[in-house]
C-alpha cells in the first residue's frame, strides 16, 4: 500500500487552505443566475449562482447580506465579489461573498460597493462614532466651490437665521478628477483654523458630477476631522461615500445651513418667554419669602419677652378675678350657713320655748327636770323658770294620766 495515503480530513484541510491562500481567488467577482437562494434563522444567507457550464455555491454572513441594499432572488443576473473556500464537512467549494449587485452594473458601482464594504468593516460608518453637532457654533468652515450658487445660498441662509456666527470659507474643486486632491486639502486647511464645524457641499448633478465624493481619500479626510463634519452633496436622493461617514447628512446644501446654526428669531422668543417665566418665578418666590418673613415675625412676637410678660400678666388678672370672685361666693356660701345654723339654733333655744308660755319645771333641791307627773309625789318642792322670771312651788295634788305596764 502507498505510504502517501492521508485522512479525509486532512485532503479536506489542504484544499481549504490551498484556496484560500490564492491571491486571485480571494479578490474575484462571478457573474451567474441566481439559481438557490435560502436565508434561514441564522440570518445568513446561502444561494447557488450558474451559467450553462458549471454552478458555485456562496455564502454571505448574516451582518453583511444585512448592509447589502440589493436582495437577490431566484433567477436574478447577478455579479457576486468575495473570496473563495472549501467547506471541510463535505469538501464543497463556495465563495464567502461581500458583494452582490445586479449584473450590468458596471466595474465603477461593483467598486464602489466594494469600497464601502471595506469601509463599514473599518468602522468608518459606525454610527455609534458620530459627533453631535454644537448648538451655537461661533466660527463653521465651509468646503465648496467660492463660485457656485450653492456658497451664495449658504451665505443668505446663515445671514437669515443666525447672523452672529462667522463663515470660513475653504474653496475648492468639487467636479473631475482634481475634485478628490482638492477637497481633501480643504478639509485639512480648516484643522488649522478655529472652527467648531465643518460643511461639506456641493449643488445637483449627474451621478458621473458627484462621483468624486465616492473617492477613499474624502472619506478619510472626513473620518479624521478634528470637528464633526456635515456633508450636503446633490440632492436627498442622492446619496455618496461621503454621506455614510460624515457625522450627519443634509439633503441638500441648503438644509444643511439650516440645520448647523439656530434660528435667531426662535431663540429671540424663546428668551422672551424664559424671561416671563423667571419673572413669574421670582415674583412667586419673593410673595413666598414675604409670607414666611411674616409668620416668622408673627412667631418671634408671640416669643418675645414683653409679649410673653404682658400674656403672664393677663392670666394673672384672670386668676385674679378668679379668686375674688370664688371667695366672695364661698363668703356668701359660709354666711347662709351660719344664718341657717342660726336659726336651727334659735328654733332650738329654750328660751324661744319659754317666749311661747312654756315654763321650765325642776326639782327642788335636786334641779332634776320634771318631765312627767308620775314623777311627782305629794309635797315635792319644785320650781318653775318662765320667760320673764321664777316660782316656788309645793305639790299639793297630782292628777297623772294612767300609765301602762307590758
């Protein structure tokens, strides 16, 4: 048996890496018809391109078929550039594709697409890079041609809405072959100079009179601009290599003087109206001040020594009265009293019973009171107190009620 017999596997491997260092092989556009085209959960995208000799299968990662803004579908003339593998599992060629257009195309746009595809990969449309443009810039540099109309316009509209800022102008070429040189020189010119924003702009035309904004070195220049960069090239519809790195894109070179400066006149109303609101605001502020200021006197009134003094003298008065009135009422009280007690004691006084014709009957020499006849004999000495003097007197006869025994 042949001693240079290997592994499926490693045939596999050596084919993969024979491709895929190839220098041809990884730079290559194919032209076909789309003959399968299947995007499953993955989001990839897998499809199969023929002619009448031979069929290629492809492949497109799910991040690029996404930035792709032509979708083939089955039966579609395409052109597809990327670089060529060998899928080991089963030893199939395909090719990793980075491009699809629509064949007819032309070498220009199939360039162009590949361009922005190294581009997006570099990072250069990352949006998350984009710089916020400043609200009330003091000096914008502005690239464009210093005799074109669309200068002029930016000029009237700037003048318009915000006349206090200051325009650099940074002429240039902005059609033809010198346009990418010049543009570039212009953007760098204002690195130097203090602004705090650059425009980018140029009027409508054809694609071919825009074509030099699609140039690499505008967008490098753009991409490492010291200040946020607008780019206003054409109309909205038209839309350049120039407008996916630049920090915002303007429809037109108009818009774009809008959008970089704050209208004076909204900002007149603006302040108008912040005036009236810190006007209300402070008036609000000194009636709650002058309300509190009043409570707090009203407080340190009532705290202090003179009014606490003249409250203790008020309350003293009131106890005062308080007190005479309660000890004329319990001398009133005491002295009814002592009139009732008075006249029970009156009522109780034997000499009142003496006043009515009662006589006071004692025993004689004893002074025990005589209060019944039975105890009385015949003979006893006795002696009788009236009101107005006394008697002696002898029992001589005694006439007493029976008396009954149980």
């Amino acid at each position: 048996m042949s001693s240079r017999i290997i592994q499926v596997g490693l045939l596999a491997t050596y084919l993969r890496e024979l491709v895929e260092t190839n220098t041809f092989l990884q730079d290559v556009w194919v032209e076909g018809e789309v003959s399968s085209y299947t995007v499953p959960g993955s989001g990839h995208a897998y499809f199969a391109i023929k002619d009448e000799a031979a069929a290629v299968d492809c492949v497109m990662w799910k991040q690029t078929r996404l930035r792709q803004s032509f979708q083939p579908r089955v039966g579609d003339k395409i052109v597809v550039h990327g670089g060529a593998t060998v899928y080991e599992k089963n030893s199939r060629f395909q090719i990793k594709a980075d491009v699809i257009l629509p064949a007819g195309a032309g070498i220009l746009q199939l360039q162009l697409e590949q361009l922005k595809q190294r581009l997006d990969t570099e990072g250069l449309f990352d949006p998350s890079r984009k710089r916020t443009l400043p609200p009330f810039p003091n000096r914008i540099g502005v690239v464009t041609s210093a005799t074109g109309a669309v200068w002029h316009d930016i000029v009237q509209v700037v003048e318009r809405r915000f006349p206090l800022v200051e325009l650099v102008l940074a002429p240039a070429t902005v059609q033809g072959e010198q346009a990418p040189d010049s543009v570039v020189a212009a953007i760098q010119r204002l690195q130097h100079e203090d602004v705090e924003l650059i425009l980018v702009a140029r009027g409508g035309g054809s694609a071919e009179d825009l074509w030099a904004f699609n140039d690499e070195r505008i967008a490098r220049a753009v991409f490492a601009s010291r200040v946020a960069v607008i780019s206003a090239i054409g109309h909205e519809t038209d839309t350049t290599v120039i407008d996916l790195v630049a920090d915002v894109r303007a429809p037109t070179p108009s818009a774009a003087a809008e959008m970089m400066v704050p209208d004076i006149s909204a900002l007149q109303a603006f302040a108008r109206d912040l005036e009236r609101r810190c006007f209300q605001l402070t008036h609000f502020a000194i009636d709650r001040r002058r309300r509190e200021t009043a409570d707090l006197h009203h407080r340190l009134t009532l705290m202090s020594p003179a009014t606490q003094l003249a409250a203790m003298r008020a309350l003293l008065t009131a106890e005062r009265f308080r007190m005479r009135t309660s000890s004329i009422r319990a001398v009133e009280r005491y002295a009814h009293a002592i009139e009732r007690s008075v006249a029970s004691l009156a009522a109780l006084d034997p000499a009142a019973l003496l006043q009515r014709g009662y006589a006071h009957v004692t025993m004689q020499p004893s002074g025990e009171p005589v209060r019944r006849a039975g105890m009385l004999n015949t003979g006893d000495h006795l002696r009788a107190t009236f009101a107005d003097g006394s008697i002696r007197a002898t029992v001589d006869d005694i006439d007493a009620m029976p008396v009954r025994i149980v």
